[in-house]
C-alpha cells in the first residue's frame, strides 16, 4: 500500500469516527484530505469503493445509513462502540505469560508478530512485563530453511510441493500438500495436511525437505479442518523411535544443574585448573541435545561422542562469532 494511500484510510477513518451522523460520499469528498486529488467524480468513487473495501478487509465496522427518512443518499459512519477495543484484564501470571511467549521464538518470521502482540497489549494499557528472571530462558529454534516458506504458505492458505527424503529408501520423492499447519514434536518440526498424491492426511519432518518449497495456486483455497488437533495427528503419526545416545559429559562443580538433575555422576576430573564432575547423560535427539548443552556454555564439556563435541563446539563459535560482528557494529 502506498504512504498515500495509507494516509489516506487513517484520516477517512479519523473523520468518520468523529461524527454521530452519516456522511454522504460528497461530504466525505470535501472533508478527508486525498480525495481532493480526484480528476473526477468517477475517479472519486472509484477510489473511494476501493477504501471502503479495504476498511472492511481490514476488520473496520463501517455502518451504512441515513440520517433522516427523508434524505435520498445514504451515508457512513463508525461507531466506537464497535470499533474500540474492550478491556483488557490480564492476570499477573497471565501478564507473565505474554512476556515469556514474546522471547520464546527464535525466528525471524515469529518475533515480528510477537512483538506486535506485545505493542498492542501495552497500548490497550496492559502492563506486560517482558523482563522474565534469567533463570526462565525458553527458545523454540526454528532453523530449518522450509519452516518460513511453510508458515507462509499456511498463511496465505496455499498449497506447496516439495521434495522428501525418506530414510530408507534414501531417493527423494516429489510431494505435494495442502498444508494446515506446522509443529513441533519431541524437538523436530513437522508440517501437517493433506496430501495430494495419496488422497489422505499425513505430516512430514522439515528436516527431510530437500530443495526450495514452492507454493502454487490461490490464496485462501486451502483451509485446515475445524476437527483436526495438529499436533495430536503427528504425535500418532510418528512412528520413529528416538534417536536415543549415551553421553559422557564433563561439568563443572555445583554448576549446570539443569544437566545434573537428569545425570548419572560416574567420577570427577579437572580440567583447565577447574574440578568438576564426569556424568552420563541419555539424549533423545543429537540437534537438540547439541544446542542445549551448548547453553551451558563453559560449566559443560563433551567428552564422548566426538560428534556432538564437534556440534556443541560449532554452535559455540557461532555464537561468540556473532557477538563479536555486533559490537563491531555497534563501535561504528
């Protein structure tokens, strides 16, 4: 949309706000600033059509009528009653809440329409308090490249092809969905909907997606059905068992408790002049057990396997590498 346009809508909707009466489309002509730039009447309500329309996608509650029986032009207004919000009364926990939800997503697609969440709560005069303890860091990683075509496509009610990767047989296969919706389970993402090429519901892990997702068609003719529970169906569906590992940790004394509450202490070791315990630890999922302990930072090393000591490694250099680009921007 246009900054003209744009400027447009905010002032018609200012001044049909501020009237009780209905305003005839000439009224409205001579009142709200841009229409004045109408060559001529046609242009005028053909613009003033297309505001209108856009008021109402928009959620705005215009009303049609006349102001006495006797006038021969309808008129419109807006009534605050209908388009102001209520009150917002949120509990302290439920405040908390919001400001939580707010830091839990890791993603570029999701951040934006948490903090718009947030914008709008506090402008209705909620106090949410987005300062949670540092003791309460929840993250929901989204890095896998499918997840933001995916939400987009589920958005825009679109269907999507792409190619999977089954783990055996190992040859992709070209599938194509009408996706409703994506979760995640047991720390891996899923999308879930119907496929096309067998006729029948089914989900699949993004992290199979091989390629670019492409997202063909109309927008609005794929809709998710009222009685379906997204992340029921892929609790059920997914058949695989955990990629469950034994692995030997070294941490530091009376530190990372949140690793010790679900470890075995099999000996002590000091390392770099630090004492510290040696535990075994059973993970699920090799990514996800590479990024939590990586949170740990240097309270936790791994000690076996070398392939997770090499992804907590990386993870580690990534993150000490994007701190040092942005002070580096921020010394400019």
């Amino acid at each position: 949309m246009s900054v003209a346009r744009a400027e447009r809508l905010v002032n018609l909707v200012l001044c049909l706000l501020s009237t009780r009466q209905y305003l005839t489309a000439d009224h409205i002509r001579s009142l709200v600033a841009g229409y004045s730039d109408a060559p001529t009447d046609e242009a005028f309500f053909r613009m003033f059509e297309r505001d209108k329309a856009e008021l109402r996608e928009l959620g705005v509650p215009l009303e049609v009528g006349r102001n006495w029986s006797f006038d021969t032009v309808d008129g419109y207004r807006i009534a605050r009653r209908d388009y102001e919000l209520g009150d917002i009364d949120l509990e302290p926990d439920e405040a908390a809440a919001v400001g939580l939800a707010v830091r839990l997503w890791d993603s570029p697609e999701l951040t934006g329409a948490a903090a718009g969440a947030l914008l709008k709560l506090r402008a209705a005069g909620v106090d949410v308090d987005q300062g949670v303890p540092a003791v309460v860091e929840p993250k929901v990683r989204t890095t896998e490249p499918a997840f933001g075509p995916l939400l987009a496509a589920v958005q825009a009610g679109r269907a999507v092809s792409f190619d999977y990767r089954r783990p055996n047989p190992t040859e992709l296969r070209r599938r194509t969905l009408e996706p409703w919706g994506v979760v995640s389970w047991r720390g891996r993402w899923y999308v879930v909907g119907h496929d096309r090429d067998r006729d029948a519901p089914r989900c699949f892990r993004l992290s199979r997606i091989v390629g670019e997702v492409e997202a063909f068609g109309r927008a609005g003719v794929v809709r998710r059905p009222p009685d379906v529970d997204l992340l029921t169906f892929v609790s059920h569906s997914s058949d695989e068992p955990p990629d469950t590992s034994t692995v030997r940790l070294w941490l530091a004394r009376n530190r990372a408790a949140g690793l010790r509450r679900r470890a075995t202490i099999v000996g002590e070791q000091t390392i770099d002049g630090v004492p510290g315990d040696v535990v075994e630890l059973e993970v699920w999922y090799a990514d996800s057990a590479a990024s939590w302990i990586a949170g740990y930072g240097e309270d936790a090393v791994v000690l076996e396997p070398e392939v997770l000591r090499k992804s907590v490694h990386e993870r580690l250099l990534a993150v000490v590498g994007s701190t040092v680009v942005g002070s580096t921007e921020g010394g400019r």
